[in-house]
C-alpha cells in the first residue's frame, strides 16, 4: 500500500472530502452542499455550503496539534466571538457540544474535523489603501489585549513559540542534514540562535497567548471595512513582537524595493497599535524576530511533505538562509525598523 503523501492528490482529496462529509452528517447534524478548497498544506481547509450559509471545514491531515491542542485553540476562538472585538472564525460544537472530533480518511487513518462560521472578506488586504495599515494594526492589539487580559482555563494546552522552541527544538535544527539547508543552513541557523540567545531573556510581560501566524494572507478585509483574522492553528504562548514581525516581515516581501513605502506601512500600523496598548519593550529587538519568523518558515517548509509545498518552499529556504547568511556577515535584516 502507498503511503497516503504518496497518492495522487485528487485521490487524497476525494478521500478527506468523503471522511468529512460523513463526520459532519454523523456528529454536526449538517448535510453539506459543495465543498470548496481552499488550502492544503498541513491542513486541508474547504468551503461548505450549508442550508444556514457557508462554513469552513478544517481536516487535520498529518502529525501535528493532537485533538487537546485543537480544542484549546477553538476555547480562544469561542471567547473572542464572545467578547465581539476581533472578527476571527467562530468554532461549532458537535451535537455532543464538543469542538473537535476524530474521523478516519482511507489510506491515511485518524484525522480530526472542526467546522467554523464562514467569515465573508476578500485575503491579503491591499496594504497600500486608506486605513489598511491601521485597520491591521488595530485587530493585532486587540488580539493581544484580549489574551492578555482573559484568563486562560487550567487545561489550556497550546505550543510555545520562544527563541529556543523556534531554533534549537525547530525542526530544522533537529534535522540538520535536511537537503534544503544545503550545505551550511544549519550553521547558519545555530549562529542566529547563539545571537539571539546572547540578548537575553523577555521581560515576562511581553509574552502571552499570540496568533503564530499574523502574516497578511491570515488577514481579511471584510464587508464593513475592518480586518479579520483567520487561521489560529498556530497560536500559542510567546512575545507579542514576533506577532508583530510577521505582519511586517509579510508587507516588506511586497515591497522590498520600496523602502518608503514599507516604512509609511509600519508607521500607521505601529500608530494604530498603540492607541490600543503599549507596544512591547522587546521591540527594541525587533531585529530578532524578524528572524525567528523566517526560522518558524523554514521549519514549516523542511518538516513537510506536501506536494504544494514542495513547489514553492525550497525557494523560499534557499533565500531565507542566504539573508540570515549576510545579515550575520554585518547587513541589516530585511524588515529592520529604522526608528
């Protein structure tokens, strides 16, 4: 028997398709009309229709966050619907009144299902338009006011995101040898983590419950005119500025030849933020995440085996180690705040 990464993908998605058409009729209640990807990578997400809307179904389709980490990741995403100030992809509940339920996809075994409420808006906001910057800036404070100021229940179980998680327990440095290091990526990455390290520990304040993830694509611009986030499966316990540095990190990709425009971007998102809350002390390392954000793609990238992956995350390594190569031969980073 092939492997299930082994098969065709059509094959592997009629699989997923059938398993969750019958979990959601068996454990939801919900008949669903048409399914629509829209992404497969470590999960597969589609669109559903449904006779009350469209929804999002969520298919864990390899090793990753076990059903415990999934359903402490749905609690924050209930408490947020609750508390109505971040518009994020509100969790449905099993008939049982359960967030996550397992199911079994032929050829690849356990799986686990989670449907959401659809959140209408159009992806990767256009960073260039009135009130784009700010309207980001302003979900990403009140995302981190309201994990700073909830508390979070005793089993709450999410991964950490620090400096030693992301580098010296990242998946590429547990596997140094990994062909898309080349010769020397690992090095590299071990000379970054002995930098950052070097600047010591966080003050304790700065770390809290963050989204993992922030980049734009995870952002939507809704109907109304604000910004949505999407996207939790990353979130966990770490600095509030690595949130902020992948916002960044993914407008400065847009516009890596026009530095003006990069720095107006992060001017207004800045502004935005703290009129919500203080940015964190740790922004004066700012530097330092913009690298662990890299470090989290490459991980992301060497530690899977999925196909559409494969066509676009060699490249993107390869670039990724060749800047942090030249960053530690003295360039600035890209992305670097230069007030």
């Amino acid at each position: 028997m092939p492997l299930f990464e082994d098969l065709p993908r059509d094959i592997q998605l009629a699989a997923m398709e059938n398993a969750a058409r019958t979990t959601l009729a068996n454990r939801y209640g919900i008949t669903p009309g048409a399914f629509t990807l829209q992404q497969y990578e470590d999960n597969c997400v589609y669109r559903i229709e449904t006779d009350t809307g469209p929804h999002t179904v969520r298919m864990s389709v390899r090793d990753g966050r076990p059903p415990h980490h999934q359903a402490s990741e749905l609690a924050w995403l209930e408490s947020l619907a609750r508390a109505h100030t971040v518009t994020a992809p509100r969790p449905l509940t099993t008939t049982d009144g359960t967030f996550i339920t397992e199911t079994i996809v032929e050829g690849l075994g356990p799986s686990t299902v989670a449907i959401f409420e659809w959140v209408p808006g159009h992806a990767e906001p256009p960073f260039r338009e009135p009130g784009i910057a700010e309207g980001m800036g302003t979900v990403t404070a009140q995302l981190h006011h309201h994990a700073q100021t909830t508390a979070l229940p005793d089993n709450f179980a999410r991964p950490t995101w620090d400096a030693a998680d992301i580098l010296d327990r990242g998946y590429a440095l547990t596997h140094p040898d990994h062909p898309l290091l080349g010769a020397n990526g690992a090095a590299v990455l071990r000379a970054v983590a002995e930098r950052i390290h070097a600047h010591g520990p966080l003050p304790e304040r700065d770390r809290g419950l963050i989204h993992g993830d922030l980049h734009r694509e995870n952002m939507l611009l809704t109907p109304n005119g604000s910004i949505a986030v999407i996207d939790f499966d990353d979130c966990g316990l770490g600095a509030y500025t690595l949130d902020i540095a992948t916002v960044l990190s993914s407008i400065h990709r847009l516009c890596r030849n026009d530095s003006e425009a990069y720095a107006d971007f992060a001017h207004r998102f800045l502004t935005a933020y703290e009129k919500i809350r203080p940015l964190p002390e740790s922004m004066d390392r700012f530097e330092d995440f913009l690298l662990l954000r890299d470090t989290f793609i490459v991980n992301f990238v060497t530690s899977s085996t999925n196909t559409e992956v494969a066509t676009w995350g060699p490249r993107r390594v390869a670039g990724l180690i060749a800047q942090m190569q030249a960053h530690l031969a003295g360039d600035t980073y890209p992305g670097t705040l230069t007030s």
